[in-house]
C-alpha cells in the first residue's frame, strides 16, 4: 500500500503534558498547566522542529476522562484536546505534520468480551472525533500492549478516515508481558488498515534493531523505530536508520541537529512496490505463514465444552481449526475461547450478520471458507473490511 506522508518521517516524543511539567507542578493536573500556560507547550514544539522533526505530538495522551475525573475536571475533556491540539498545530504551521496521541484505553478485565472491545472502540471513536475536528494529519496508537485494543483503535481511526500509526512496547522476544507478538500485531494490524507499524523495545536499541530486521520481509507498511537518542551513539542510530524503520519517535523528545541528520539522510526503507510476505493468518501470540493448501481440522462447532476441545487440537498435525458459525453468540463464543489455543481458525457461515460479529471480535487474523453461502460482494466486503483471508 502507498503512504501519504513523505518518509523518512521523524517525529518528536512529546506525547503527553506530563513530560511538559516539572516536579513542582505535581499537585496540578498537567494538562491544566499547560492550559494556563501554552508558550510552555509552543516552546518545546518549536525547539524539536528546529533539530530536525517533521511531525509533532498534540500531548493529547495523558486526556482521559478517568485521569480528569481525578481532579474534578472530566467536563474540559473536549475543551482540553481542541486546545492542546490548536496550539500544536499553529506550532508546527503547513509545513509540518500533527498527529493526536491515544494511550491504550485500560478496560480489560479478564476474561475477554465483545462488550470490552466495543467500550474501547467508541472510547477511541470519542477522542479521536475530537482529533479530526481539530484537523491533525494522523492519530497515534502510543505503547499499546494489547491487540484487542490495538485493532479498536484502528478500526475507529479507518471509520473516519484518519490515518493511523501504532506503536507497541515489546522485550528482546519481541513480545510483552501480555503474550502479544510483535509480528502477529504487524501482519493483523496492516490488514485492518493500519498506516505504520512500530515497537518500543525496553531491551534497548540492539535489540530494537533486530527485531524491526526481523519483522520488515513481511511489512506493507511503514515501520516505526521509537528510541532514546541521548543513550544512543550515532552508529547505533545509523543501524536503527538501516534497520527497515522509515519513521523515527526520539522519545527523550531530545533531538538534536546532527543526530537528526543520521535519519533524514538515510534512505526509506519503505517501497510499496516490493512484494513481502504477508499471507499469513494470526492470533495474538504468533503468525502463521500458511502452505498453498494448509492441513484443516474436521468441521467443529462452538459449545460450552470447545475450551478443551480447542486445546486438544494443538496435538494434531493440522494448520488450522476448521469452525462452524450458525449464530453471533457462536461468533462471541469464538473470540472469548480463541486465546486457548496456538493454532489459526477457519470459519464458515451462511450468515453474513454472523460473520461480520467473528471477524469483529477475534483478535487476529481470520482464515474464511470462501463457500459461505453469502452474497459475493457483502463477503469481500467484509473479508477486506476485517483483514480476513479467503480460503
């Protein structure tokens, strides 16, 4: 897919007004602070933008209404967005990009629901409404942990037509405590819609490099590199340019001329025109790369007795769970169980209600029959829609 922003794209770190405000300010709630006193905010957009950004953060992720609750304060949600946002943006004038921030929505209470994901959906749906009112060129998924979080946000962003890039905090495994897998995130992400693609990785800037080499044969879009430039020497930032990174986060919000040259000088990594491989279906733990004609399991149907069965297939020979959906709360009944096993799902229905209630709520990759007794267009509608792969 093509990308509508000239790369390498470099960014600035400031993603929330609490990296604005000093220890003396504690008392306060940040963002009131920056309110009250904007130059705060103009000074350091224009200081990255002078070292080298060509795009800046509205320090939108710290605007939640459960943060502003906590100092009385959840009627300015709108207000408090639109402002921040406004102020970037007359910052950064025409000639650079603004994107919002979104912090993961932290609703998960286990075990996972349809009624958790749509919570989140429209919580991002909210914030992100605000966004595009205010005229930024992108929205931020920033250090995001869950794929199920993940995949709202971008298919709220995609529901407005905003662009969206992600960011996800990973370990040396390219995993995070939550299980979810850099690679699984990427190939699931991309199909929904997702602009770019990034990790965090707590296991420093070697690491990182690895795994952006490791991910980038199977990515279609554009992969972020999020990094610490005041603990990095220029090699390492010239391995991370050379890495398959075409969008750079200094998350210190500290670059510097020079070093900020090491990325605009690099060539993009990103052709939209080389082939990657990317058929692949996924859960949140892992991608599979499938065979021409993947080994299916015998046709089941969902029951309250399918967590064993599901865990039981993980012994056979095959390379996919073969599911049979008659109704949504058989669609719920899916997604609530699909964590329990290692291996992809292919599912058939005759009702395209049904189908669209899977494909919404598992959180991956979905392989679909493609002899779904379903009108030709509706089932490519929403296999393209969803990110699913016919079959």
């Amino acid at each position: 897919m093509s990308f509508l922003f000239r790369l390498p794209l470099l960014c600035d770190g400031i993603a929330d007004c609490d990296c604005l405000v000093t220890a003396d300010n504690e008392y306060q709630c940040s963002e009131t602070v920056i309110i009250d006193h904007p130059d705060i905010l103009t000074k350091a957009k224009s200081q990255a933008i002078a070292n080298g950004a060509d795009a800046v953060f509205s320090p939108t992720g710290g605007v939640t209404h459960d943060r502003l609750e906590e100092y009385g304060l959840d009627e300015e949600f709108s207000h408090y967005i639109t402002f921040l946002t406004q102020v970037t943006k007359k910052t950064a004038g025409t000639d650079v990009l603004t994107g919002g921030v979104l912090m993961p929505t932290k609703l998960f209470k286990p075990p996972y629901t349809k009624n958790i994901f749509e919570d989140a959906y429209f919580a991002y749906l909210e914030k992100m409404t605000l966004l595009k009112s205010s005229d930024v060129d992108f929205v931020m998924l920033k250090n995001q942990n869950n794929l199920w979080d993940m995949r709202a946000g971008v298919l709220a962003a995609k529901s407005l037509n905003l662009p969206v890039f992600v960011t996800m905090n990973v370990d040396a495994d390219g995993k995070n405590p939550n299980g979810t897998d850099c690679t699984a995130a990427l190939i699931t992400l991309q199909s929904i819609g997702a602009d770019a693609f990034g990790i965090d990785c707590s296991d420093g800037i070697t690491a990182e490099i690895l795994l952006l080499q490791k991910i980038f044969p199977h990515a279609e879009i554009p992969l972020i590199a999020v990094m610490d430039t005041r603990t990095a020497d220029k090699d390492r930032l010239l391995c991370l340019a050379q890495s398959g990174a075409s969008v750079f986060i200094d998350k210190a919000c500290q670059y510097d001329k020079e070093k900020a040259a090491i990325f605009k000088q690099t060539p993009s990594a990103f052709d939209p025109n080389t082939e990657k491989d990317s058929y692949a279906a996924a859960v949140e733990c892992e991608a599979f790369f499938l065979p021409d004609n993947p080994e299916l399991s015998e046709p089941m149907d969902c029951s309250y007795g399918m967590t064993d069965d599901i865990i039981n297939m993980d012994d056979e020979t095959i390379d996919a769970v073969y599911i049979n959906l008659y109704s949504t709360d058989d669609a719920a009944m899916l997604s609530e169980n699909a964590s329990m096993s290692r291996l992809p799902f292919l599912i058939h229905t005759n009702n395209s209600v049904t189908l669209e209630a899977a494909l919404r709520y598992y959180q991956g990759r979905l392989l679909v029959d493609s002899r779904c007794d379903i009108n030709e267009n509706e089932l490519n509608a929403l296999v393209k829609k969803y990110g699913a792969i016919l079959y």
